[in-house]
C-alpha cells in the first residue's frame, strides 16, 4: 500500500519486528495453559515471517495495523505491541476484554 505522501516507507522495505503478544483467561485449558505457545507462533510468526505484508494483510501494515490483527488473531487475546524497529512501537487493546481473568502471559 502507498502512503498519500513522499515518505522511505512506501518503497518494499523490511523490519526485524518484534511482537509481544499479551493473553489472558479465567481459566486454563486440558493441557494447564492459556494458549500453546506454539499456536502463537503459528498464527503469528510463521505466517508473517519472510512474507511481503502488503500481500498478506488486508490493510496498510502499519505498527499499529499488525498489532490490532494480532489482537484479533486470539480470544486470549487483550493487547499486542509491534516494535518495527529500536523506539518505533506501537499498542493494540481489545476494550471488550474481560478484566477479571486469573491467568496472564
């Protein structure tokens, strides 16, 4: 996607993202956990990684555009920070999400 004005980012170009991921639940799962790590990984990571986010997302993939999807990507889940690079951050929250939980990651 192209920004409406002259900027380095509307040119294809990557970062080393990191993306925190924050889940919560009143109660575990079978297995005593909240989520599986690795399903989080699965959805997130190994769907993104190498990939060309203008291809993958249906939006402009913005810091703050990838961290509501991740949000959206889990019941779990209350907030997503997405680092694109060292001071560039930005936070997602799902405002519908209960409070109350017990478990946190």
């Amino acid at each position: 996607m192209s920004l409406p004005y002259e900027s380095k980012c509307s040119r294809l170009h990557g970062h080393n993202w990191t993306i925190t991921v924050f889940l919560a639940s009143r109660e575990v799962n079978a297995e005593g956990m909240v989520i599986d790590f690795k399903r989080v990984k699965e959805k997130v990571h190994d769907y993104l990684d190498h990939g060309n986010f203008n291809d993958l997302l249906p939006f402009n993939p913005t810091a703050e555009n990838i961290a509501a999807w991740v949000v959206e990507q889990f019941p779990q889940c209350y907030k997503a920070i997405v680092e694109e690079s060292n001071g560039n951050v930005a936070q997602a929250y799902d405002d519908h999400f209960p409070i109350e939980a017990k478990y946190l990651m």
